[in-house]
C-alpha cells in the first residue's frame, strides 16, 4: 500500500472529500502544473503488459487557457512524449494530503465540443512499442540484459532476493523487446512492476504479504461479490521449465499443484494426470535453475486460475495491485487476498477491486 499518514487512513474508510491533481511533464520539463481535471479514473489489471491506464476529462478552457492539445508538440496533453503525474488529495481537516499514484505516458488526446478526452498508459508502454529495428543479442548477465532491454526508457532498480546469472552465448531476440523481458523474468523467477517513481523494480516472484486492510462485507458501504466464471481451457497442474546445459543438453524442472485449496491440485478430483503448462528458455542453464522457475511461473499462472472477489468500496487511493487485504464475507472469513485489479474514480464514486483468494 502506497505511504499515508493516520489520519488519511482513517479518513479514507468514511466518506471524504477528495480532489485529483494532474502535472504534465515533457523531457524532465514540467508543462503544466495544476491540469483542471473534471472526471476521470484509473485502472490497473496485473494479467495484462501494460497494467496501468488513466482517463481523464477536461474542459476545454479553463482559467483562460485552451486544453485542446490540437497540433501543438509541446501542449501539455499532446501525446509526443508528454507524460502525466497524478496526486489524488484526501480532505484531513481543512488541507489536503496527497497521495502520489504515479506516471502515466499520454497516449491519446482530443477535443469534443466543450470538453478534451485523454487516455494515458502506464510507462510499459515505452518498451512495449519499441520493437527490435535488429537481433538484440544480450551479453553479460540477467542485471545487464534487462537493463539493456528497458534503460533508458525507464530507469531499472533490482530488489534483494535476486541472485544475477550469465546469460549464455548466442541468444538473440528478434523483434518484442516487452516479450524478451517477459522471457528474462520468467527464466530469472523475478517480476517487475513499474513504481510510482517511474522506474521499474524488479523483485523475486512471491505470493505471500501481510494483509494492509480489512474489508468487511456491509461495513462502510463495501459490498463484496463473487465473480461467476469457471473454465477447464488453458488449466493445468504442473508446469515444465525447460533449458539448456552448457553442453547443449536440454533440462527441465517441474513444479507441481500440491495446494490443497487449489481447485487444480495435481492428485486431486481436476486430473489424476499431470496437466502441464511448458515454457522454455536458453537462459536457463541448470536443473536447480529451471525448478526455481517453474515454481516461480505457477505462482504467476495461479493469479488467473484462482478464485476471485469482486469488492466496491467508497474509494481508498492507497491501495495498489499486488497488495494483500483480509475479506470477510461471501462466505469468508478474514480470508487473505491479493488485488489483482482496480478501478479507482478520480471524482466522487465508488471504487472496484477484483481480488484473488490466496
């Protein structure tokens, strides 16, 4: 959860009021520094490349100045580079407290009568777009690869936990550079999310954390659902990473779905076959190597087999995907989950989370 003082969390449970400001930024150059935001809302899904998307309504003049970006480069919601800093103020008594959310890349902007519509995405998107104009060959280690693979688009921070590996001779990707960096975390057992500094820190895959809140169904508005979808498409119960020894002989380790809460338990009522999800890559150069990952890619995978809670709640602005929260109701009771998606309102409403049941 995003830094609060005790006063704004305890604000934040109630009804509040609440104001969004906007700073527009272009090449360390900041444009515009209060943007009149009307409406809008931010939505993060961890199951997608780029997790974070911002929308935003604006009057077309406001305090004398026109917000129509038109063909302007330089106008603060242009999208050649302009990038948005979002603060979401909770009323303490008379001042705001501002809740930094982070960067968003300006994507799309335009006018429509008396008001201009923009789409703003998270700093992925840099990366995402910059496919491959040749081979990348990555030399050196995991550290300098994925550093070559992002900077300086955004800058790359490594958390503890990570242990760095060569990277073998002769690798190359070809054209998705998003893809290879996919590639390089999988083979690694890392993930990575982009900060609300703007750089992307890398960090051992873990499904674990100390719940940060606790929602209660009925208290405080919120009203917790289950989300009604079941499929055996895409299942599995273990999952294969494979690699390739210094000799050039193929390795594999295999993790298994010994969770008894699981409704994909390897031995369990899903399958009494193995069921498996197989990934390779050459980064993967020995059998302890490959384990680690193919524990690791079952935790990720899990995030889309498990269970799920649909929670509306009056807005919290500190909460963030990846943070664990204690739910009670729908049939549970102080059950731990992970957010795995939100809808947060940037003007008076309510707030959406979809939550995984860990």
């Amino acid at each position: 959860m995003l830094d609060m003082s005790a006063t704004a969390l305890s604000v934040v449970q109630r009804s509040f009021t609440m104001k969004v400001r906007a700073e527009s930024w272009r090449g360390g150059e900041l444009l515009a520094a209060d943007i009149p935001v009307a409406d809008g809302s931010e939505d993060r899904d961890r199951s997608l490349n780029v997790p974070e998307r911002v929308s935003l309504t604006v009057p077309r003049r406001d305090r004398g100045f026109d917000w129509d970006p038109g063909a302007d480069p330089d106008h603060p919601l242009a999208s050649y580079g302009q990038q948005l800093r979002i603060l979401y103020g909770i009323d303490i008594g008379g001042e705001f407290e501002w809740i930094d959310r982070g960067w968003f890349l300006i994507t799309e902007a335009g006018a429509d009568g008396d008001t201009v519509s923009v789409t703003a995405q998270g700093l992925l998107t840099l990366v995402d777009e910059a496919k491959f104009v040749a081979p990348f060959q990555p030399s050196g280690t995991i550290v300098s690869t994925i550093r070559g693979l992002v900077e300086p688009a955004l800058t790359v921070e490594f958390g503890p936990g990570l242990t760095d590996q060569s990277v073998p001779v002769g690798m190359q990707w070809d054209d998705d550079r998003l893809g290879a960096l996919s590639e390089v975390l999988d083979a690694w057992a890392a993930d990575a999310h982009v900060t609300t500094a703007g750089t992307l820190l890398v960090e051992p895959l873990t499904d674990t954390g100390t719940p940060v809140l606790s929602l209660t169904d009925g208290a405080g508005g919120t009203v917790i659902r289950w989300q009604g979808s079941t499929t055996r498409d895409g299942a599995f119960n273990c999952v294969i990473a494979q690699g390739e020894d210094a000799n050039g002989n193929q390795i594999q380790g295999v993790a298994y779905d010994a969770d008894p809460r699981s409704p994909f338990m390897y031995g369990g009522p899903f399958n009494p076959f193995p069921v498996p999800y197989t990934f390779s890559s050459p980064l993967m150069t020995t059998v302890a190597q490959c384990r680690k990952a193919a524990a690791s890619k079952l935790l990720q995978l899990r995030r889309a087999a498990s269970r799920k809670l649909t929670v509306s709640l009056v807005p919290h602005p500190g909460l963030m995907t990846g943070d664990v929260i204690a739910a009670t109701g729908a049939g549970l009771t102080n059950a731990r989950c992970m957010i795995e998606g939100l809808s947060l309102p940037y003007s008076p409403g309510e707030m959406s989370l979809t939550v995984r049941v860990l």
